[in-house]
C-alpha cells in the first residue's frame, strides 16, 4: 500500500467514525506544501451533501485524526480543508519500505489485465517519417507501464501491407521490368528467393507509383486490378509482395531497434485476409450486414450521438476490402489468438472517427465489448510556426535524419557542457546516441498525448529544465556518488531529520500515485511530472547535505541509502519511458 493509501484509510476511518462515508477521506500530496504535507478535501463535499458546515464536520474529522501518532500536525485550513503533517518516525518507515522494495513501492494493478497493444502502424515500402514518431515513442513506454504495473501486454505493429499502395507497387515494377517472372502467368515456380528490389528501389518505385496515380486514371484502375488480383492469390503477384514485406520488415526492424522500440507480433493487415470471407458469411447470418449502393456496410449510428457516425463499410461494391474491414477482423483475430481483456489503439487523434466505427461494428456483431477497446489517440509534433513538422525545404523528416539530428545535437551540447569529456570515441558515440533519443523521448512523452506539442530540439537536448538529458545526468551523477561510496546503501540505514531529506522522501513516496494514474489515464507524462520533480528534489537535497563526506556515520549511511534510492527511482521511471541512462557521463 502506498502512503497516500495508508493515509486514506486513516482518514477515511474517522469519516466513517462521523457516520459519513469513509471514501471522502482520500488523501492527495498538499498543493500547499508550504503548509503541510498532505490534505483532504473530503469535509468539502460532505458538507454539500449534508447541507452543513464544510468547517464544522473537518474539526470533528481532524479531531479524531489528532489522536493518530503517526501525525505530527493536524490543522484545519480554509473553507475546510484537513492539512497533514506526518511524523518523522512515519515518513521513515514508509521511505525505508521503498528504499528496500526491488519495485520501488511501485504502484500494481490488483486485477491484471491481458492486453493487446496497438502501435507503430507504419506501411510497408514507405519510409517512416516524424509522423510516426508519437505512435512508436507513446506505444513503448506504455507497454513497460503497464507491464511493471502486472498486466499480460502483447505489442503488435499492424504493419499496413495489404491495401492499395501494395498493387500500385506491383503495376510500377510491371512497367519497369515486364520480364520478371512474377508477371508471367504461365511461370510455374519456383520463383526467385532473391529479392529483385531492394530497399532504396521501394522507397524511389512507392512515391513514384503514386504520383502516376494520381495524375493518370488508367494507371490508377490497373494498380485497382493489380490489388484485388494480389488479394485474390495470383501467384506471382503473392510472391512479388511476399519481398516487399521481407525488405521493409528487416528496414523496420532495423530503425524501430535504433529507436529502442520493439514488437512482440509483426502481424499486418494481410494476416487477416483469411478472415474476411468467413467472418461476413457470419455477419451476414446475424442479420447485421446491410447493402448500400453496392456496398456492404454494417450500421454504427445511435440515437443519442451529437455528431453522425457513418456505418462501416465491409465491402466496397467493386468487392475490396477496406481499413475498418481489416480492422474489425483483426479484432476477430485477436480474440481467437490472444484473448486479451483489453485491446488499444495508440494512433494519431485524427483516426477518432475510423475506431469509433470499428468498435461499435465488433460491439454489435458480438465479438468485444466496445468498453474494452480503447483508441489512445495523440496530437501532431508541430514545427516552430505551429503547423505540422516539415523540413525546411518543406518535405517530411524521415525518422532516420531526425535520429541523425538529435545525435548531432547531443554531441554539441555534449563538448558545450564538457561531457563525457577524454572518453573513448567509442562510448561517446553511445553516450550521445543515449542523449539524442532522451531529447526525443521525453520531449514527447511529456505533453500531454492528446496534445499537439512544437518540436524544439535545442529545448529538448539541453541540460537543465525538463528534459531528458537533465534526467539521465540526474541519474548519472548519483551513481557516481554510489560507485564512491566504501558502504553498500542500506534501507535500513535511513532516518529523516532535515527538510531536504523529508522532502525528497516526500518526492520518492509520490512513486505510487504517479504510476497508478499514469497507468490509469493512459497518459506517461504524469511519469515526466514525477520523475522531474524527484530529480529536483534530489538537487536540493545534494546541496544542502554532504554525503560521502558527512563524518557522522549514521547519517552518512542515511543519506547514501536515500540517494540510492532515489537513483534508481529516476532511472527506473525513465525506463518506463522508454530512456536508457548511461553507466557514465
Ligand atoms: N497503417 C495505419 C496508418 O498508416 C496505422 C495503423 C494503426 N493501427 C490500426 N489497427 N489501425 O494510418
């Protein structure tokens, strides 16, 4: 149990001794902490409710917890707030129950769940590009969230590799090399293991393709055909596509692995193409399909929506498939293969419409409860003048350049700072790369997801502030009085007598709450908030306090015990976020 739940029970307890409700005794860290160190604002509504003076029923309740030794103060403030000072001896105990916790009084979920996680979503044969930025960096840190916090989580990258962008592919490569064997139809295999296109060729043939598209309608209609025959299995066709899978995923994998993101399934749209046919055949006899000017849809709209919700289309009346199609018997799919309790989507905020439709359509036809399935959307990365982030030349960063980018960046900050100053070349390159992709991480990580959020990267690579690199130097620097030290760090070891002390316990118990409501909002800069404040709090503490140098022994072991702790909160919460610290600096 965290301290804030000890609290609440305490407080809780002399509500319920008033006759009133025990739960309006919760307790939050004080937004006064000039005052005390905690508070409830349970006399509040109990007053609201009763019609009786907010003032009155906080003295009886403060009354109460005034006889409770764990409290040094108990004070009524305001229109009848119950401000709480613990005891020294308390906030010892508890800080020394986190110190010696190998989760650091992690907060854990006590029903947990089997989830499937959504993210990454990027297409087969383009190039990933800042876009993809927020869906890889939001994705991971919550699979290790919600991982720490108990829960059974799958990552799946739902590679999009099965719609039209696959046919207009196989038609350009048919214009420029019409003797592969892939286009002659009386070829009987077996084709070539070789791939005839490399990663360059997809990335120059895909933009190329699609540009001919839309300037030409009869190069449109033959990339059309070129789909639904891939789709239906012409055999050439099949393995031609099979190369362009293989290429991206290794290319994929390759980049998502310098971003320290990984998958556990590299499943795609196309897994689930077998799916299809079945699934409407049972759609169909549940009587929830529904023809539409030659097109099958399922109908999503209710009665009470504010903003009309357009059915979902299954089939289009040519016969193709679309996203939601794929996306609904994905839903299917997971069901059978994983039985999850929960499935999210972290995908951009502007696909909002597209999974309201297909969780109402996997509602509707029985498949999972639309309360279980949870769009995490995010906002864009905007550049300075607040549109969407181009390059200068006014093109899409390609994720490779901005790694590239923010690398550079830590390695000027770096010499700047002297950092990492007469290390190996070897190690500096690793320790800037660690900066970089902090920069990156935690300047994303720390807005709010649904927000938008500019991209300002001498803002994110820089040392003080709330960054990531302030983080990792943070950790780096305690370990370094740790590897000092003559003395393991003891838990046991700590008492708090100094208000610094008290203050960075005080920041280190704040663990709990952050974890649980960060796993609970689905939101990791709740983690951001903690972790910087923890940091801070770690600063204060370091200046006002000698620690190896401290002659008396009981304190020197206390403050040692204390400030390991503390490092490896920072640097367990930055793993959660997905941000490696270095050994050294
Ligand atoms: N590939 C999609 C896109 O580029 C994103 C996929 C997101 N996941 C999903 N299950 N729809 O927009």
């Amino acid at each position: 149990m965290s301290i804030i739940d000890v609290l609440s029970s305490i407080v809780g307890d002399a509500f319920a001794a008033e006759g009133l409700n025990s739960a309006l005794g919760r307790v939050v860290f004080s937004d006064r902490p000039d005052l005390a160190q905690f508070q409830c604002n349970g006399a509040l509504a109990a007053a609201k409710a009763a019609k009786k003076n907010p003032r009155e029923i906080g003295a009886a309740v403060a009354a109460r917890l005034e006889a409770d030794k764990r409290f040094e103060k108990v004070a009524l403030a305001g229109p009848g707030f119950i401000n709480l000072t613990a005891t020294d001896a308390f906030l010892t105990e508890e800080i020394r129950a986190i110190a010696g916790d190998g989760r650091l009084g992690g907060w854990r979920n006590q029903e947990p769940e089997t989830i499937v996680l959504d993210y990454g979503g990027p297409n087969v044969a383009k190039p990933l590009h800042v876009g993809h930025v927020r869906t890889a960096v939001l994705g991971e840190s919550l699979k290790r969230l919600m991982r720490f916090c108990g829960d059974q989580v799958t990552g799946d990258i739902h590679l999009g590799d099965w719609g039209l962008p696959m046919g207009q592919l196989i038609s350009e490569i048919a214009r420029e090399r019409p003797d592969l064997p892939y286009f002659d139809e009386s070829f009987e295999g077996p084709y070539p293991e070789e791939a005839p296109v490399t990663l360059e060729d997809l990335e120059r043939l895909y933009p190329q393709a699609s540009a001919a598209c839309k300037a030409d309608k009869a190069r449109l209609e033959e990339a059309r055909l070129a789909t639904a025959q891939l789709q239906a299995g012409r055999p050439g066709y099949r393995a031609l596509w099979r190369h362009f899978i293989d290429v991206s995923h290794a290319a994929l994998a390759r980049e998502y692995g310098d971003l320290g993101v990984t998958f556990d399934l590299w499943k795609g749209e196309s897994d689930v193409d077998h799916l299809i046919a079945p699934m409407a055949e049972e759609l169909r006899a549940k009587g929830i399909v529904e023809k539409s000017d030659g097109a099958q849809i399922i109908q999503v709209a209710r009665p009470d929506d504010k903003k009309e919700t357009p059915p979902l289309i299954l089939f289009k009346s040519d016969g193709s498939v679309l996203y939601g199609t794929t996306d609904l018997a994905t839903i299917l799919d997971r069901v059978r293969t994983i039985a999850p309790t929960r499935m999210l989507y972290v995908v951009d905020q502007r696909q909002a419409l597209h999974f309201e439709q297909v969780f109402r359509a996997a509602d509707k036809a029985g498949y999972f409860d639309a309360d279980r399935l949870e769009h995490l959307g995010f906002g864009t990365i905007n550049g300075p003048d607040g549109k969407p982030f181009k390059t200068r030349d006014g093109g899409v960063l390609r994720l490779r350049a901005l790694i590239d980018q923010v690398r550079e960046r830590a390695l000027e900050r770096m010499a700047e700072a002297h950092i990492a100053e007469g290390y190996s070349e070897e190690e500096r390159t690793d320790i800037a790369n660690k900066i970089g992709l902090a920069a990156l991480k935690f300047g994303d990580l720390s807005n709010v997801r649904t927000s938008d959020y500019i991209f300002d990267i001498d803002r994110f690579v820089a040392f003080e502030g709330k960054t990531g690199p302030y983080l990792q130097y943070a950790a780096v620097r305690i370990k370094s009085i740790l590897r000092k030290a003559d003395e393991a760090p003891n838990a046991a070891a700590i008492t708090l007598a100094a208000p610094a002390e008290r203050d960075l316990a005080l920041a280190m118990l704040a663990f709990a709450p952050a974890v649980r409501s960060a796993y609970e909002k689905r939101q990791p800069h709740i983690l951001c908030d903690f972790v910087f404040n923890l940091a801070q709090s770690f600063s204060k503490f370091y200046a006002a306090h000698h620690i190896l140098s401290e002659e008396d022994a009981h304190l020197r072991a206390s403050r040692l015990a204390l400030a390991a702790a503390a490092g490896r909160q920072i640097e367990l919460t930055l793993d959660l976020l997905g941000v490696e610290t270095p050994e050294r600096m």
